[in-house]
C-alpha cells in the first residue's frame, strides 16, 4: 500500500457513513479534502480538486460518492491514481456494481475499511467499536434490515442507531432537529395509500427522506414501500421496491440501498419528474 502521506482522501461528510470515514480517516493521519455539498455532491461541482491535488503532490487521490467524470479524467491525465469508494447508480454512471464482476458492491465505508486494511484490532485502537462501525456500514447498505440479516440483537441495533444519530450532530442543527422530526411525523399522518405503497409528501423545506425512513421501521418493523415527495427540495423517491432499476433506467437519477430504492431531484434544466410519472411507471 502506498504511504498515508501520499494519499488523499476527498469526501463530503453528509451522512453518517461519510463522517464516519472521515473520523476513522482523521484518526489514520490521511489527509483529506473535505466537501461541503449535500447529497448529490460531485467532484465536478463547487471545488477544483484537481488543482489541490496537483498542489499537495498526492499521488493517489481516493474519492468518496462524489462522481465526477471531467475531474476524475483529469487527475488521471495528470497521472495520478484514482480510487473511487461508492455504491450507487447514477444518471449515466453505474457505481453500484465491480466493474470487473458486476457483483453488488459494499457500502463505502465497508470498502473503505477494507482498501485501508482496517481490522476489528486496528479500529479498537484508534479508538473506534468495531460493532458499532461495521453496523454503520451494514445500515447504509441496506438500512435497519441489513443489521436483522448480520445478527444484530435488538440491544445491539439501538446502540448502533444511537452511535449513528451521535455522529449526525456534527450536521445537525439540535435545535431544529425536535421540529424537523416533527414535520416528519405530521407527513407520515397525512400518507395514503396507493398500490401497495405508502404516499407521502412535505413541503416543508426539511429532508424527509431519512426522518421518515426510521419513524417507518420503528412503527411497522418491516421493509415497506414508500414514495416520498418533498416538494420543498424538489426530490422524489421511491423506496423498497423491485421497480427502482425500472424507474431509474426510465427517469435516470440514482439508486442506493441494494437497488431498491430510487431518487431524483428535479433541477432546472432537468427533465420534470411528478408523482403522476413515476406511478404511471409503478403501475407499467
């Protein structure tokens, strides 16, 4: 492996799974670059990585869910080896699978441990659980679910989404958050039902997406079908369900959690994608 200090590791820390990387990151001495962009965030978008990588004389640059075709044939022109951790499809890309198996891959930062060769011993000592860090990574692959099918006790799952909501501080607003949870709930109470999915729909400016996820898997205990529609953000999602390769080979967007589920956000610029759309595709 090339020396740490030849290495840099260019992240957005949006998520829990990203700021994670990034603390065990920190704890490594691996230098970082560190995006500010939400979800969606691209290499090719608010930043010239390129030229921080020229000038720090990295010669591997490893990017965390920040596709970005122009910067990444750029860096490799200039000769520097990159390294993309991601797992999700996008408009035109397709990150979700090992280009040379075309097996699902893992989620990032369980690649992320395993490119860096980060055992149970080396997370101990950094200081890190290692229960509670390969249960971040098992929930951003497949949610709550993904702890159920890797044996996690109940005890052990309550930990984790406590450890999970912990590292979120570092991007949350706690006094807002009350609220937004709020706004959440109030949209789950208003959902109806179509199909076999559950609707719901915000116009308040929050991500529901996340919030309503969670208050799902601790009322009904089970996948559930969902389509999501926050107004206020301009995303549509559809989530558990065999259709998300369907919608996405259909609208594009992206996928995450094994495939099963879809979003999109609509841009200027971009083609228009409604609710009506997406059930006349669900009802195909």
């Amino acid at each position: 492996m090339k020396k740490l200090s030849h290495t840099v590791l260019i992240i957005p820390p949006n998520d829990a799974e990203a700021i994670l990387i990034k603390q065990i990151a920190d704890a490594m001495g691996i230098p970082l670059f560190l995006s500010r962009q939400t979800h969606g965030a691209s290499l090719d978008k608010g930043h010239d990585y390129v030229v921080e990588v020229k000038k720090g004389g990295y010669t591997r640059a490893v990017v965390v869910e920040m596709p970005g075709p122009k910067a990444e044939a750029h860096l490799k022109r200039m000769g520097v080896e990159l390294v993309i951790i991601d797992h999700h499809h996008y408009t035109g890309l397709d990150r979700a699978h090992d280009p040379k198996t075309g097996r699902m891959l893992p989620s990032s930062l369980e690649q992320f441990l395993a490119m860096f060769r980060i055992t149970e011993k080396k997370l101990r000592a950094l200081g890190f659980d290692p229960l509670l860090v390969q249960g971040i990574g098992a929930m951003d692959r497949g949610f709550v679910w993904a702890l159920q099918d890797e044996g996690y006790t109940k005890a052990q799952m309550k930990k984790v989404l406590a450890f999970h909501d912990g590292l979120l501080e570092e991007i949350h607003n706690q006094k807002t958050e009350q609220k937004k949870n709020e706004a959440a709930l109030r949209a789950w109470k208003s959902r109806k039902r179509w199909r076999g999915y559950f609707i719901v729909e915000t116009r308040a400016d929050i991500q529901l997406r996340p919030r309503l996820s969670r208050l799902v898997a601790l009322k009904l205990g089970r996948p559930t079908p969902l389509i999501i529609v926050e107004h206020g953000r301009g995303l549509i999602y559809v989530q558990e369900s065999d259709k998300a390769m369907v919608l996405f080979d259909t609208f594009g967007g992206f996928t995450f959690g094994l495939d099963r589920n879809w979003g999109y956000r609509n841009e200027s610029g971009k083609p228009r994608v409604t609710l009506r759309r997406v059930q006349k595709v669900l009802d195909g």
